[in-house]
C-alpha cells in the first residue's frame, strides 16, 4: 500500500528544488553560459518540477478526470510538439538543412490519430529529434522545450486516470511525486557539484550561497548540527577519510567518514554527551567527546598524531 502523506520534508525538499532553478535561472544566468552542461541539467530540473506539479494536482484532483479532459491533453501535446517541428522546419529552411527538414515531416494527426501509448512515443521521439539538436535550433528557447516536455508529461501521467479509482488515483500522485522529489535532489546536488567545480577558487561566494538556497530546512524542527574536524597535529593539514565511530549501548556501530577537507558534517545530532573513536590508516585510535548546543552549530577539532 503506498503511504499517501506529503511530509515536512517532501514540502521542504520541493522548496529547494523550486529555490536551485530560481538561482540559476533568475539570480544568476551567468552559469547557464560559463558552464557548458548546466543548461541541460537546468533543464532537466525543470521538467521535473513539472513532474511534481502534476503529481500534486493528481494527488489533490477532487473530481474525476474524464475522457475529455485526456483528450483535451492530447491535443495540448500534439499542439505543442508540432510548435516546436514548425519553429525548427522554419530554421532548416533557412540554412537549407534539407536532411533534417525532411526528417521533421510530419502529418498533422501523426501524435493525435493513434492510441495513447503510442502518441506519447511519438511526442517524445519528435522531442528528441529536436532537443538533441538544440545547438542548432538556436530559435528555440529553453521555455518552449518545457512547455513542450510538460504537456507530454501531463498527458502520458493522466491517460489512464479515468479508469482508476480514487484512492489509486491518491497513491499513483504521491508515488509520482516522491519519485520527482528524489530525481530533483540528484539534479540539483549535481549542480552543485557543476558549480564547486567552476566557481570555488574563482567565485566561493556564489557555491555557498547556492548551498544555502537547496538546504533542507523544515519548519518548526529545531536541528543540533555538528562539524567535526580532524587534522594532523604535525602539519596542522586536514585528514580524509576518517571513520568517526559511535558505539550503542546494544553494541552496534555507526560509522562517519570525513570528506576530502578532513570534515564530517552532521546535519543534526542528539543532545547530551557522546563518545566517539576517531580510526584513520597511519595513526593511532583517538576517543573523543561530542556535546552539542541545542539549535546552534557546534564545532569540533579532534587532531591525531601519526604513528612513529
């Protein structure tokens, strides 16, 4: 049975989503041009807001979908399709691409006269046809693209609905969307990493702020984070790939590893007093405490020395 709540953290988690494409759509275009694959991926997070939005309405749809309703979003699909293999066909003829003009023929019922899976292949192979070329189709904006991906999503997630009962109708929505959820945070932890890796010597200021617009914040949760630092008590340098191990009373372990700056970043930790071992390759076990402070980050320096 599918758990049909939208919780705290989905809501937050969407925020973020929505927050990453303002950053870099609105706030700071500038990416979309120092970074060559950032429009693909800015994209690809905007048709997956789609995907959540559709799968929100689904969820909350309180009367039925009818046949034609489908079939008003079919016609929508193939309208906005066919807009693009204009706009492209336009092009072609202007730079005598008669190879891809020919290939960009279609006949007005091509997506709207067949069934409903085989007009969503349909839709989509157009839309590739075209999007995979879209360094040469440079009379189409990205804003089309979506509104041509999102029509077909919304057909393709909606065309079955009317035989479904109300409480599958709920479930399908919530799975939807979860599944939107967890692929908009991979899209937008790769930005991430798209934009440390332009920007970090260069610009640091605009990778934090962007850290800050996809934390995950829910309201009315008060978190105990924790940074902890290891570093080599010779050279002062940080230490990676540190196993910072907390032991249960039942026996079981919890292990943490420090990334490349020697830091292990827990985003909340319980309260109170609790003891660690600090292991890394070349030095000795170190045992150490954490006690955090309600609400505020807490920050830990454990320094080792290597074995002589």
């Amino acid at each position: 049975m599918a758990n049909n709540t939208i919780s705290k953290q989905d809501t937050a988690t969407h925020d973020t989503l929505i927050n990453a494409q303002t950053f870099i759509t609105v706030s700071h275009p500038e990416v979309l041009t120092d970074i060559k694959n950032m429009p693909d991926e800015s994209t690809n997070l905007g048709n997956i807001l789609s995907d959540a939005d559709v799968a929100l309405k689904l969820r909350s749809k309180t009367p039925d979908v009818t046949p034609a309703d489908i079939k008003r979003y079919k016609k929508a699909m193939s309208d906005n399709t066919f807009a693009l293999v204009k706009e492209a066909r336009s092009l072609c003829r202007q730079t005598n691409n008669t190879e891809m003009l020919n290939a960009l023929k279609f006949k007005a019922d091509h997506i709207t006269r067949p069934d409903k899976i085989i007009a969503v292949t349909r839709a989509n192979n157009i839309y590739d046809l075209i999007h995979d070329k879209k360094a040469i189709f440079t009379n189409i904006d990205d804003s089309e693209y979506l509104k041509t991906s999102t029509s077909i999503t919304t057909f393709d997630t909606m065309k079955d609905v009317p035989l479904m009962t109300r409480k599958n109708k709920k479930d399908y929505g919530t799975l939807m969307y979860k599944k939107a959820l967890k692929d908009g945070r991979a899209s937008v932890l790769n930005m991430l990493d798209m934009l440390e890796a332009k920007y970090s010597v260069i610009n640091p200021e605009l990778v934090t702020a962007f850290k800050s617009v996809i934390a995950i914040i829910i309201l009315g949760v008060r978190h105990n984070p924790v940074n902890t630092l290891f570093s080599d008590g010779d050279t002062g340098l940080p230490i990676p790939n540190v196993k910072m191990i907390r032991t249960s009373k039942k026996g079981k372990q919890t292990v943490f590893v420090s990334n490349s700056k020697g830091i292990v970043a827990q985003k909340t930790h319980k309260l109170g007093e609790t003891s660690y071992i600090a292991r890394a390759e070349g030095y000795p076990d170190t045992t150490f405490t954490v006690k955090p402070t309600k609400g505020i980050l807490t920050k830990i320096f454990v320094t080792m020395k290597k074995i002589v």
